[in-house]
C-alpha cells in the first residue's frame, strides 16, 4: 500500500489496495492469487510475506474463508527469478507443474491451433518446452506451449514463407523452428483434404499419403476441415484407413492413424453439435475399436 497521514491521531498508516479481498464487496470466500511471486521486487515480497505468513499485512487481516495461492517460474527456469528462502519455503505446500503433450494437444485441438503444428508436437513432443540443453545454456529463446499458440497465430496473418520462417525463430528458437520447417517443407506436396474427400473410395489408395508426418497432417486436417456437409465422407474415408488397396501403406501404422482421425474427428463434432451416430460409417469404426479393444 501507499502511506498517508492520519491527521487526527498525528501518525502514519497506509492506504491498501483494492484488490485484496473485501468480505462485502468479494463475498465470504475466495482465492487471493498472488501471480509471478518469485519475480517480485524486495518491497512487494515484504508485503506478500505478511500475508503468507501471518495472513495479514499492516492493519488488513484476510478473511477466514480466503485462501492464498502463489505462483512463479523457478529461478532455474528464468534467471529473473529468485529463491524465496528456508523461512517461507517452509511455510507453503509446493506443486511443480509441468506440460504434458497429451494435455497441450487437447486443448490445442479445440482452439483454432493450425494442423501443422499438432501434427509436428505430436511427433516431436520434446519440442514443445525447452530442453535440458536450452536451460543449462540459458538461451534467451525456447519453445513454450505459449510460444506455438503465437506461431499458431502468425501463421494466420503471414503468408510469406520468409516472414514466417523469421518469426517462428524468434518465437521458439532456432533449433525447433528448423525442425518445424522441415517437417513442414516434406508434408507440402501432401493431398489436401478437399482432394482426398473428393476421391472414391475405391481409389482412396492412390492420394492417401505414404509418409509419416504427412498421415498425422491428414489426421488433424480432417478435425480441422470438419462440417455438416463432409462429416459422412470423412467418416467413410477414416473406416477405409486400415483396408487401403495395394501395398503402399504397409509399412505404415494405419490403424493407429485412423483411431487418432476418429478421436480428432468425434471431438471436433461434439464441440460444433453435429451428431455423427446416425452415420454408417460411424457405427463401423465403434465396431471396428470396440472389436479390437476385445481381442
């Protein structure tokens, strides 16, 4: 808070701010969430100390129902940060959380996260946060689960392939950016979607790509390119992934691909309310996985 001078009793006594709990304005409970605690300066820990330790801080006392959460980088993740010492260490339950790819890609999924970008992470998962390397060197620019929501956003607005290049560096570094670009520069020459949609099922073996990456691109393109009017023929296309004519894909997990294309596919269609049960196709895939889960 800020002093002021309390004219009548001749002392000082200090103005708080507004943003700590008021039981009449904020209600009985509540969380107090003191963000980015490890990066404050001496005089807002002093405070924050206060009201860890003793839940209050100079006249202010929290209320009984309100409870207090801080949060921050450790200091071996940003330099920035500091250690906040035995004494309040020792007060305070501490939790590490970590990004998991499992859980970043779902909910990338449901947010607009461009293809390419599901599709490299969910091969090179070890891209998603800094390495142990990018620590111990402190390098300055490291990929973040933030970091490829943005590159997901630039890639909206760029279009020229230099631009983006440039910009997807200097959002996850060098080396993640070039591995990112040339994941992206082998799926290029893949079919789109709106290609394979449009083959026959009899010749869905001739566009089907035959690379990895480019299966996973396809994969997240049905997700992304679902709507009303092609939700039965992606369907159909899925249900052909294991049975493709030919020898092409025999090396290939393509059963592993269809089961992701479903998920993909189903959970894009819960979010835009489409039901896809009255679709043939859709009970033989729940055939088909319900089959295998047995055997």
């Amino acid at each position: 808070g800020l002093p002021a001078l309390d004219h009548t009793s001749r002392k000082t006594t200090f103005y708080l701010p507004d943003f700590l709990p008021d039981p009449e304005r904020d209600g009985p409970q509540g969380i107090l969430f003191l963000d980015e605690l490890p990066g404050a300066d001496d005089q807002t820990r002093i405070a924050a100390y206060g009201l860890l330790l003793e839940r209050r801080v100079a006249a202010y006392d929290i209320p009984a129902g309100w409870r207090i959460i801080a949060a921050g980088n450790r200091p071996e993740d940003d330099p920035a940060n500091r250690e906040f010492g035995s004494a309040l260490n020792d007060r305070l339950v501490h939790f590490l959380v970590e990004p998991t790819i499992k859980d970043w890609l779902e909910w990338a999924e449901t947010n607009g996260i461009h293809p390419e970008i599901l599709a490299f992470l969910s091969l090179m998962p070890q891209f998603l946060v800094a390495s142990e390397n990018d620590i111990r060197q402190e390098r300055a620019i490291v990929p973040s689960p933030r970091s490829w929501e943005r590159v997901s956003r630039i890639w909206s607005n760029l279009t020229n392939e230099r631009s983006r290049e440039l910009a997807t560096a200097g959002l996850v570094g060098d080396t993640a950016a070039h591995r990112f670009f040339s994941f992206c520069r082998e799926v290029k020459d893949a079919p789109s979607i709106e290609q394979i949609l449009n083959t026959s099922l009899e010749e869905l073996h001739t566009v089907i790509p035959t690379s990895l990456q480019a299966l996973y691109l396809m994969a997240y393109g049905f997700q992304g390119n679902l709507s009303r009017h092609n939700a039965g023929q992606t369907l159909h296309v899925i249900a052909r992934l294991d049975n493709l004519k030919g020898d092409r894909h025999n090396n290939l997990p393509m059963a592993e691909i269809q089961r992701l294309a479903f998920t993909l596919v189903v959970k894009r269609a819960l979010s835009l309310k489409l039901n896809l049960a009255a679709h043939p196709a859709f009970k033989e895939l729940e055939a088909d996985r319900a089959h295998k889960e047995v055997r």
